[in-house]
C-alpha cells in the first residue's frame, strides 16, 4: 500500500518532532527538514520505528532555494507530498530595547519568512496536481502580543495574515489545495534552553502548559481534514477577551507576563540557536525542562494562581479605564486651549 507522504518542518526537536512522530503513527512517510544533524538523525530513527519511511533534510528555513530543493529532494526519495507543515521557529527573550537588528531579522526570517517560503515551495508542487494540504504552525501569541517577544509576536502576527491571503486566494481559485493554521499554546519544549535570552533568569512557558504531543495530534487532524484550530481553552478565551477588549488584555499582559516568562533559575550565558543549531551534535527530543507543569489546565500549580489571574484582569480593567479618563482629559485640554488661542 502506497503512504502518504508528510514534510515537517523544524522537526528535529519539540513540536515539530512530536509531530514527524505523530504523522508515523498515522501511517505517513515523514520527510523532517532542520538544521540540527543529531535531531534530524533520532527523529529518522524514530518515524522508521513507527513503521514508516523517514527521510531528513538538512536545511534553514530563511533559504528559499534551500527549501525548494529540499521539497524536489522529498518528491523524488519518497513520493508525492501530501501535507508540509510549516513549523520551524526561533525567537530571542527579552525587551525590544535589548534586542539587536540582526537578531530582530533572525528570528523574523525564520519564524515569518519560513512559512512563506515553505508555502511557496509546497504550492509549487501541490497546485500543478490540484491537492495536498499546508499546516502553518500560529500561536495564541499570533492574536496577543506579550512582552518580551516582540520578535516572536511579530512573527505570528504576520504568519496570521499571510495564512489568511493565501487561503483567501485558493479559495478564489477554487483550489483542492487547503491551507489550515494551528495555533498553539504555551509547549514544553527544548527552545526555552537553547533560543536567545536576553534575559537575567531561564525563560519558561507561560502556564498553562501543554506537552509536544498535544499540538502535534492538532496539527496532524487539522492536515487530515483541514481545518484550523486554537489548541488549549484558555488560549481561546484569552484570544476572545482580546478581541473585545484589546487594552484590558495589553495591560493584563504587562501586569502578569514578564514574571510568568522567567524561572528563578539564573541564565547563564551560552550559545543559542538563532545563528547555529544546538542540536547539531546532541539530540534533544521533544520536552524540554518543564514536564512537571506540562498538564494543561489541570496543572496544580496553574490552577492554583487563578484567583491571582482573575485579580490581575481586575487591576487590567481599572487600568484601562484610568487610561481612557486620562485620555479623554487631554482631549478636553486640548480643545479648551485651542479654543482660548
């Protein structure tokens, strides 16, 4: 029996590597493109022990002729690609002010501009046949923007619209080719030990979080039947509380996120992975350091800083509304001494 064929990209470590994994389960050849040798060497090893065929691809998602070849390569060693899922990301911690512009254009190359190039090379492939299905990996950080992210935040921001105007124009053409996002939320993964931190202390997820293999069965259901999705509850609310009240949600943000990024572990100065992979020599996996707090919504520990979340969206909406009284006092002075001149 022929099997489908699957292409993840950043699939070496966390959720793209859960997801190479899960796509395996399901009875796909996975095609994992990364940069990091070792990563990409144990998750061959470990779609081949799910029964499929693996095939890995060295290659940076910022180099558009690098992914195209790597999409050929893919076509040629296994078949016909049935989904590509655009996953791959880098991000740097830490306040804009603190972030150089070449880090900026890093994290933006990858995380932005891989998916459009991953797109690209997959629709050249997929509309010639008229079918196979794109997975573009968002974040809930693509509808709410945190501080210290602002590299990643922008990122997500821009995959949101750029998914949004390629499904807008296949649905135009009437394509059998489908384009689904996922967004997801705060994983547990290795790039809290290994991105660029600017930061004084570990960087850590932003409870509630969830585990690699959660996301990864969403990406694999949103390529089966394409659709998208928002993955975690709070995620969804969060994002809905956004979009009716987008200032409440920017002061919650200021008040709750710089502490909830950083763990009490001192950060100590070493190489990351927004230039050079980290796992060129040592494999990874899909978890990072967080497994303990990794269980959702039912994490004791998250469950227990609701009363404190629910204190601070108060303190959000007292925030706001002082905003807009000190707001509407300007306009008022304004007026008045435009008035008396």
């Amino acid at each position: 029996m022929v099997r489908p064929v699957a292409v993840v990209t950043g699939a070496s470590a966390g959720v793209g590597r859960a997801t190479a994994e899960e796509f395996a389960r399901q009875g796909f050849d996975v095609a994992v493109l990364a940069r990091g040798r070792a990563g990409l060497d144990a998750a061959v090893a470990a779609i081949e022990g799910l029964g499929g065929r693996g095939l890995s691809v060295e290659v940076d998602v910022a180099d558009f002729d690098g992914v195209l070849a790597a999409a050929k390569h893919v076509s040629d060693a296994l078949g016909p690609i049935d989904v590509w899922v655009n996953n791959a990301m880098t991000t740097v911690f830490g306040y804009f002010a603190d972030v150089a512009p070449a880090e900026f254009k890093r994290a933006t190359e990858v995380t932005y501009l891989g998916q459009v190039h991953g797109t690209m090379a997959a629709l050249s492939l997929m509309e010639s046949r008229d079918r196979g299905t794109i997975v573009n990996v968002g974040s809930a950080l693509a509808f709410v923007g945190i501080p210290l992210q602002a590299a990643y935040c922008g990122a997500k921001f821009a995959c949101r619209g750029f998914f949004e105007s390629v499904r807008a124009e296949l649905l135009h053409k009437k394509s059998n080719v489908r384009i689904a996002m996922v967004h997801l939320p705060a994983v547990n993964t290795p790039q809290f030990n290994w991105c660029e931190n600017k930061l004084d202390h570990l960087p850590q997820p932003v409870p509630p979080i969830y585990q690699p293999e959660v996301p990864a069965r969403r990406i694999v259901r949103a390529a089966l039947e394409g659709r998208s999705d928002i993955v975690g509850s709070w995620n969804r609310l969060l994002i809905a509380v956004d979009a009716a009240f987008p200032t409440v949600v920017a002061h919650f943000a200021a008040r709750t996120c710089v502490d909830a990024q950083q763990t009490d572990k001192p950060a100590p100065r070493k190489p990351s992975d927004l230039f050079e992979p980290q796992d060129r020599d040592r494999d990874a996996g899909s978890h990072g350091a967080f497994d303990e707090l990794a269980h959702g919504i039912r994490t004791p520990q998250w469950l227990k800083t609701l009363p404190s979340t629910g204190a601070a969206f108060v303190a959000a909406a007292v925030d706001t509304a002082r905003d807009r009284l000190a707001s509407h006092r300007r306009r008022s002075l304004a007026v008045a001494a435009k008035r008396s001149s």
